[in-house]
C-alpha cells in the first residue's frame, strides 16, 4: 500500500478519535436533529470547493449513483443520530470504543457475507486481538445488561452496524464517482432530510445564540473529522474495499481515549493502554495478510 495514503488514513482516524470528547461537549447543546443539520449543512458547504479545486463532476452517470447517494445519505444520517443519542448519556471514551472496535468486526463479516469473500487466518486472529483490545479498553467484565442501556452504549452498538452498511455503500458506488462526489451528495441529502426535521423546532435558529465554542466544536467535527476524515475513509473503502479499510478504525479507541484524557479530563486507565495495543496489533495483522492490496492499480474515478 502507497505509505502517503496510509498515512493520511492514519491521520484520519486520529480525527475521529477527538470527534468523540468533542461531539461530547456539544451532545447537549440543542436537540440531536437540530446538531446533526448543522454538521451537515458545514460538511456539504465544505465539500464544494473541494469539488472545484479537484475538478470532479457534480453529475451522476446512472440511476444506480443516484440511488447509492440517497441511501447513504438516510444511512450517514442514522449513524450521526445513534452517535450523538449515545454521547447524550455515554462516556465519549467509551463510546469510542465500542462503535470503533465493532466497526470493523460487523464490516468484515458482512462483507464475507454478503460478496462471499473469504476471510484469512491471519485475518481473523487479528480481528480477535481487535475485540479482545476493544473489550479491554471497555472493561467489559464490569459490564452488565442493565449498565449497557442506561450508559447509552445500545444506541453505539447500533451505531456500529449502521456504519457497516455506510462502508458497503460507499465501496459500492465506487466503481462509477468519486469518492469526494460521494461525500458531496451523502452529506447534501442528509442536509436536506434533516432540514425538513428540524426547521420547525424552535432551537433549530438557537444556534446563533450559541457562543464561538460550539461552533469551533462544529467546525472540527464537519471539516476537520467529516470533510478529511471521512472522505479519505470513503475513499480507502472505495480503493482497499471496506473490509481492509474499516481495519484502521482499530486506531480510533486509543486515540479516542486519549482525546477524552486531555479534553474531557477522564481518568488514566492501564487497561486503555493495553487494548490500544492490542488494537494496533489488529491493523497490522488484518493488513499484512495474505490478500494484496494495490492502490495504483485501481481505476481513477
């Protein structure tokens, strides 16, 4: 794999992982659709001089683009939904954990599943290290029924499977628009839907009264995690396929924990440290298995 773009995904995941203590701060500052429209409207406003300065196309070849835009859109949408309903009650750290370390794990499987693509030993010892880390930065063994709804983990367990069907559309439009063009539409139409939802709220204009902090906060979490972060992710899914890509969502749970330690004042845990090993560990295996990945070798879009 070309180390320029392992790095940028890298850098990528590094910027989901401060979304989580970030979004955290914000969670409660006006309702969850009303949040999400505004990170939207910046992503997609973001996006179009992006879209000028590539010169990608802003047209669709196919009724099949317009249809994997408009889903993606309703299922990004959801994600941001789940996300956000989690942070409402959930520990940002936590949080991170759960739906990043799952992400991959579900995304594998579906992928076996639904393209019967086979999945190989090293493979899935390196999914297992990524559970095992994942659980551990959890602590998972003082975890109970009762402790995982309350703390609003469910709705980040959700959240994970969502976010495989997210990376299965986006490979999926792949083969026929960019990546960036991808984003565009995704993030216009969830604009759009959660325009519609929002509008009449009376918090939905709120948002002026708010100070420069909440919108520093939008700001990062549209154009620095989405714009950046998610378009390299899209466009990693679209080059490696969405089983390898997911695979570095593996680094987010340390560098969420982190994030959480410096921003959100959470307590250091030995048993983070360990995970986010064992969480690396995981990338490494997954990607240095036997299937080959060659980016140059990919059709340009």
């Amino acid at each position: 794999m070309n180390l320029r773009f392992v790095s940028l995904l890298i850098l990528a995941m590094i910027s989901w992982g401060f979304s989580w203590p970030i979004a955290k701060m914000i969670a409660h500052s006006v309702p969850i659709h009303v949040l999400v429209f505004w990170r939207f409207l910046m992503t997609f406003l973001s996006v179009i001089p992006l879209m000028f300065f590539l010169k990608i196309p802003f047209s669709l070849k196919s009724g099949k683009d317009y249809f994997d835009v408009l889903i993606g859109g309703i299922v990004y949408l959801l994600y941001n939904q789940f996300f956000f309903l989690g942070l409402e009650k959930g520990l940002p750290g936590a949080g991170g954990v759960l739906v990043t370390t799952l992400n991959p794990i579900v995304t594998f499987f579906i992928v076996a599943l639904v393209l019967r693509r086979g999945i190989s030993k090293r493979q899935s010892i390196g999914l297992f290290f990524g559970l095992i880390g994942g659980l551990t930065i959890l602590k998972v063994w003082e975890l109970n029924l009762e402790k995982l709804i309350s703390s609003g983990n469910a709705f980040f367990l959700i959240a994970s499977f969502v976010w495989a069907l997210l990376s299965l559309n986006s490979q999926r439009s792949g083969k026929s628009m960019s990546p960036i063009a991808y984003s565009f539409y995704v993030y216009g139409i969830g604009s759009l839907i959660e325009f519609l939802i929002s509008f009449k709220d009376p918090a939905f204009l709120h948002v002026w009264d708010l100070d420069g902090h909440f919108w520093l906060s939008i700001f990062y979490l549209s154009v620095i995690s989405t714009t950046f972060g998610t378009t390299v992710y899209f466009y990693a899914a679209t080059r490696l396929g969405s089983d390898i890509a997911s695979s570095f969502i593996f680094i987010v749970p340390l560098s969420a924990y982190i994030s959480s330690l410096l921003i959100m004042d959470e307590l250091f845990q030995i048993p983070v440290i360990i995970g986010g090993c064992f969480a690396i560990i995981a990338v490494y295996l997954i990607n240095s298995g036997k299937r080959q990945i060659n980016i140059e070798s990919s059709p340009e879009n």
